[in-house]
C-alpha cells in the first residue's frame, strides 16, 4: 500500500532496507479491501496534488484553502486511522445485530446533513437562491444533525471495535461530517469572513463544536491523548477564567462566540494551519519522493559507511542519518521508530545496552527537529510568527545544531571508548567506492540548499527540489514514472496526516490563548520576575516551554511556547529571534525530558528497555541543549549574530565546552576520569560554554591542564579513577 515497494532486487549490501521495511510496516494501519484501498488511493493523490498545484499554479483564496486542506485531512485521517486496538474478534453475525441501530442513526444523520448543504448549494446555484443561507427549517436541522453524527460517530468509534479489512460505518460517518463542516464554511465564507467569530449565529455555533471534535478525534488517533487533554483543559478554560485567580482570570465568553472565534483564521485556520497547508506538506511530498525512489535509503547508507566502522559506529550512524532523515521528517517520535528500527539492534550488537541504545536514537532523532535547512517544519512556523525571513533562521540555526550534534557524538564516542566498543566489520557495510559513484543522490538535498539562498521563495525551492527529487531516481534502479510518483503522492498524503491534525489542534490553544489574553498576562509575570532575575526569569521560560512540550508533537509544543512565552521575552529585551529560538530549543527537546519523553519512549520500545531509564539517559546525552538556549540569551552570536570574530570564538569555544560536557557526563577524559576530575570537567564546559573571552580562557586552561594530568597519569602507569563513571 505504500510507495515503498521494491521495483527491483534488493542489494545484499543495502543496510537501508531494513528500515525500508520497518517504515513501509508502520505506514499502514488497516489491510483494506481492494475497492477501499483505491478510494483512499485516489483520496491522497488528489489531496497532495491539489496542494501543489494550489501553492505553484492555481492560487485559491486563502480561507478556502485552509478549509479545503484541514476537511481533506479529516477525511482521510479518518479512514486510514483505526479508531481503537486491536481489532474486533467478533463473529459478523453477533456485529451485524449489535450495530445494526446505532449505524442506522448515526450514518443517516451523516448522510440527511451532507445532503442538506449540499441541497443549499444547488438552491443557490441551480435554483438561483437569492442568499447563501439555507432556509430556516432546513439550516436548524443541518446543524443538529451534523452535530448528532460527529458525536455519535465519535462516541461509537470508541464503543465497537473496528475490523482490520474495512473503515468502520462510524468513520465513514466521521467522514462524511467532515466534508459537511467544510463545505458548510466554504460556501458561506463571505459571510464568515466578515463576521470572524464576532457576531455568530446559531448554526455557525454547531458547525464549529462539529468542527472542532473532529480535530479533536482525529488528533486523538494520531497524536494521542495528551495534546487532546491540553487542548481540552485550555477550552474549559475559555468559560473558567471568571472564577480562577490571578493571571488566570479573565470575563468569560459565551459559547456562541467562543467556538465560532476558534474555526476562525484566529484558531484553528490560523499560523498553524497556514504552515501546515503550504510547508509542511510540501516538504513531506518531498520527503515522499525521496523515500519512493530510495534516495533516503541513500543517505542511510551512506552514514553507514563514513561511520560504521568507527568505535561504537552503529551509534554514529544514528546520529548522522537520523539527523539527515529527522530534519525533513516532522516528529522526533516517527523518526525513531524510521531508523532506530534498524540502528537500535546494530547498537546493541556492537556493546551498547538497550537502554543506552534507545536513548542515543531519541537523542539523535530529536537533534533532527533543529537541523537546517528543514528542521523539521519549526522553522516555518518561526518564519510565519515572527516574519523573519526563512534564509536567516537557518543560517542562524546552523551553530547550535552543530553544537548538539556534536556534543551527542562526544557523548556515544567516549561511551564507546570507556566500554573498549569496537565498529562494525567491513564486510557488513556499504562499500565506499559505490557510494561515492552515486554521490549525485544528495543533489535534490543541495537543490534545496542553493535554490534558497538565491533568493527563491521557500515553497519555489521545496518544489524544485522535489521536482529533482523525481529526475534523480531516473539514474537509479527505483526510477519514478507515474505511477511512481502516483504511489509517492499518496504516500505524501499519508505521512502529513499527524502533524496537520496537530496543527489543527494546536491552532485550538492558540485560539484561546488570544481571545482569552492569557499569553500577556503570563509575559506580565515573566517581566515581575526578570525584575529579580533575568536567569531565574529564564528558567521559568525553559520550565514552561519543556512542559508545554511534554506529550505534544515538535510542531505544537513550539506554536504554543510561541503564543505564552516568546512574548514575555521579547519584552523583556530579548531580540525576537533569540526569543523564539529559546524556546523552540526546549519544545524540541521536550521530547527526551522526563518524566514524558516521546521520542525516549519510542526508542526504548525497540530497544526492549524500561521506558522512563531510558529517558532519563537520552536527557543525558542531549544534555548540551539544555545550555545552549541560555547562551543564545547572552551571547546571540551563537546565532550568527555579530562580527565574525566573536562567532568564532563562541563556537569554537562552546564546541571545547560540549566535549568538556560529555567527558564528564560520560567519565572519560583521555582515560578515565574520576570524580575530581569530572567535577573539573563540568567547571571548565561552562566556563567555555559561557561566551565570555575571560571564562573561555579558564575553561581552556582547566582542559589543557587536565589533559596534561590525564596524559601524565598514563605514562606513569598510574590510575585515574577512583570510583568508574556511570
């Protein structure tokens, strides 16, 4: 079902097909019948090719489209997505007879309500109607019944359990009411447009509470329940802020105007859904494409053979390709599941624990999330709330993501060294000179790269780049004609089903944080607490960004850190596109932070290890992002910001930092290090980690000089350690 089929031999040598395989396993979650399986088929070729079309070709208003694009992911998320597992082991029979009735009621409220707007367009059209609105009689009943469909459809999905080989009548009846709630704003968008949440109407109430539970499901299925529980508590908030205290308070709102404000451009049609309807699935075509034609395998491959043979080298290679693979893939978690299915058991070959082996993937997978020049969709939503240009965000990204990447490869490396790890054999790796023919693989990659800097918008050049993408695999065994790039379109469609529903969902929160006026007061709080203490006031940003992120999705921890915290920031002084960096580092890294680390948690499911140690030692490894941020406050040169002297000295010191950072954290120093030594370690990374010429000095005095003990302690046969690292 997935574009990942072979359409030749497999190499003996192709380490990537295994996490082919692994991927094409997971791409699925139903074994459909043949008639549902091209009906979907068809749904997702045209979903991502009405995109790209929309965003190169045939412009559609921009209301229009959001709405088009969060009614079509509805529409396949639901069929797609199970609702509930395992499947039903009912007999047909006894199936037949319990949900007989409930099928009845809700697949007839579906289908009267679909019926009902689209009679009013023909009203309208065909009949020449004299107003877009439905007759009295017929708006009252269209609005009720679309409503008893969602609820019941949602209701009964948790209810019945579904059967493997088919979409459920419930989700048909999902199905059918999101195509009602999106026909029903299209065709009354003027109306909408001018009102904007304001002045509502009855029927427009219904419609959105329809709405907004199917964003709700749908998230639910894909994302889990802890974005939906956020989102939920922040709409009970919307009606409990009269009687909370402090910051919280706030007058209230009526329904009416509460749930009509949110399917607005203020909501959920707002800067998430935005990124979500022209970055985000633009670059997962992309990604789609270079998945198809086994140009991403390449990239896995390749680290293999520049890594694998090196000390601990299965481990290397999960930083190298999950970074490659996680920029343009969207989710720390889906990441991992994509390569840690393959580079986990080779970790664990070589020496690695499980534990340790799934938290180097999570931490390496999450590192993906700020790699430019993708990252993973965060910084197309940076670009759209801040309106600093593209190019600058990842040009200023580029420092720290090298920083985190490196700081996890001094981690795994000196790990390796402490264990006695060796690599791989040779014979078990890519060979070199192959790879090294098929370098013109990286050109769609380099595409990207060079199309933006030459001033190209950034959908121009994530259209170009696929478009080479395609030319590409004509020079590989995978060629994509059009079937190919059928299946690739489909897929397209597939794998940015989650992060439109958590754009969607995440534009919920973002909704009530701007009617409710909750993001000032919170800024009002960080700016009483700066007056004390800018760091203190720092910490409470980090506190709040990582719990925000905790649970939710990379792409929505950010769009709400960005809505509470960012703002507070920026009032306090800091440059917005510090501000934003801050705190789209610890929304990142949300992901590896206990006690609810995604990314950990995926990871330590391959690995077959207790999830929350896991977590506990991805938060180690990662543990440079969590200084990073803070430097980007102090020393913003970190981020390309000043002569370039003083990004010099920042990065090369902040690099002595990280290595300093890991060999304490990791208890080798060039030998082992005991717990002076490591507590000097640890002194000296922040002193280098600081910016400052002064303290860079005393941290690079405190490193030479711990070498030269290290050394010392070597030749004369001495011993370093008094108690092993951990």
């Amino acid at each position: 079902m997935t574009s990942s089929e072979k359409s030749g031999p497999a190499e003996d040598k192709d380490i990537a097909a295994a996490a082919a395989a692994a991927e094409e396993g997971t791409s699925s979650q139903r074994n459909l019948t043949r008639w549902q399986y091209w009906l979907l088929f068809a749904l997702g070729l045209t979903y991502t090719s009405f995109h790209l079309l929309v965003l190169n070709v045939f412009p559609v208003e921009t209301w229009t489209f959001r709405i088009l694009h969060v009614a079509g992911a509805l529409v396949i998320g639901f069929a797609i997505v199970a609702a509930c597992v395992p499947p039903a082991d009912q007999s047909p029979g006894r199936r037949w007879l319990l949900e007989l009735l409930p099928m009845v009621i809700t697949v007839g409220a579906a289908l009267y309500s679909l019926g009902a707007i689209i009679g009013a367009y023909f009203m309208r059209h065909a009949w020449d109607y004299d107003s877009w609105s439905m007759p009295d009689w017929l708006f009252q009943s269209f609005s009720w019944t679309l409503l008893a469909a969602t609820v019941l459809g949602i209701l009964f999905a948790w209810v019945f359990k579904p059967r493997s080989d088919r979409i459920g009548w419930y989700d048909w009846s999902l199905m059918a009411s999101s195509i009602s709630v999106g026909a029903y704003l299209v065709f009354h968008l003027v109306d909408l447009q001018f009102r904007a949440g304001v002045m509502p109407t009855q029927p427009d109430f219904w419609v959105s509470v329809a709405g907004i539970l199917l964003v709700l499901e749908l998230t639910r299925r894909v994302a889990g329940m802890a974005l939906v529980v956020i989102a939920a508590i922040f709409i009970l908030y919307g009606f409990a802020g009269p009687w909370l205290p402090g910051v919280l308070e706030h007058g209230g709102y009526n329904a009416d105007r509460f749930f009509t404000y949110l399917y607005t451009d203020n909501g959920i049609l707002g800067p998430t859904t935005a990124v979500s309807s022209t970055y985000i699935i633009l670059f997962i075509a992309f990604a789609a494409f270079l998945q198809a034609s086994k140009v991403g395998d390449y990239f896995v491959n390749f680290a293999f053979a520049a890594a694998g043979r090196a000390r601990g080298g299965p481990a290397k290679v999960a930083i190298f390709a999950s970074g490659l693979m996680g920029m343009i893939n969207g989710t720390s978690a889906g990441n991992v599941v994509a390569t840690g299915s393959l580079t986990i058991p080779l970790m664990k070959r070589v020496g690695y624990n499980p534990r340790s082996s799934g938290a180097i993937e999570a931490a390496a997978s999450t590192g993906g999330q700020i790699m430019p020049p993708v990252m993973g969709a965060g910084a197309f939503i940076m670009a759209e709330i801040t309106g600093i240009p593209y190019t600058e965000l990842i040009i200023a990204a580029l420092i720290p993501a090298v920083l985190y990447f490196a700081s996890v490869y001094f981690m795994v490396d000196l790990e390796a060294a402490r264990t006695g790890m060796k690599g791989l054999p040779s014979k078990d790796l890519p060979k070199v000179g192959k790879l090294l023919r098929q370098v013109y693989l990286f050109a769609p990659i380099l595409i990207l790269i060079g199309a933006l800097f030459m001033g190209y918008s950034v959908i121009r050049a994530g259209t170009v780049a696929l478009m080479s993408a395609v030319v590409v695999s004509w020079l590989t065994p995978f060629r994509l004609g059009l079937v190919g790039s059928a299946k690739a379109l489909e897929l397209a469609a597939r794998m940015s089903i989650q992060l439109i529903a958590v754009c969607a969902c995440a534009g919920i929160i973002v909704g009530v944080i701007g009617l409710t006026g909750v993001g000032l007061r919170f800024s009002t709080m960080l700016l009483a607490v700066a007056e004390n203490s800018q760091l203190l006031a720092l910490f409470f940003a980090m506190g709040i960004s990582v719990i925000l992120g905790m649970g939710m999705p990379t792409t929505a921890a950010y769009a709400v850190a960005a809505s509470v915290v960012a703002p507070g920031l920026v009032q306090m002084g800091v440059e917005p596109l510090v501000a934003h960096f801050f705190v789209f580092y610890f929304a990142v890294i949300s992901a590896i932070t206990p006690p609810v680390a995604l990314a950990a948690y995926a990871g330590a499911a391959i690995a077959g290890s207790e999830p929350m140690r896991t977590s506990v030692t991805a938060f180690k490894i990662g543990l440079a992002a969590f200084i990073v941020p803070f430097i980007f406050f102090y020393h913003p040169a970190v981020l390309m910001v000043g002569e370039w002297w003083q990004i010099t000295q920042s990065f090369l010191s902040a690099l002595l930092g990280v290595f300093m950072l890991a060999a304490g954290a990791q208890g080798w120093f060039f030998g082992m290090a005991n717990r002076v030594v490591r507590t000097l370690l640890f002194v000296g990374a922040l002193m280098a980690i600081s910016g400052e010429l002064v303290s860079d000095i005393i941290g690079l005095g405190l490193g030479v000089s711990l070498l030269v003990w290290q050394l010392k302690m070597a030749r004369g046969g001495g011993k370093s350690t008094s108690a092993e690292a951990s």
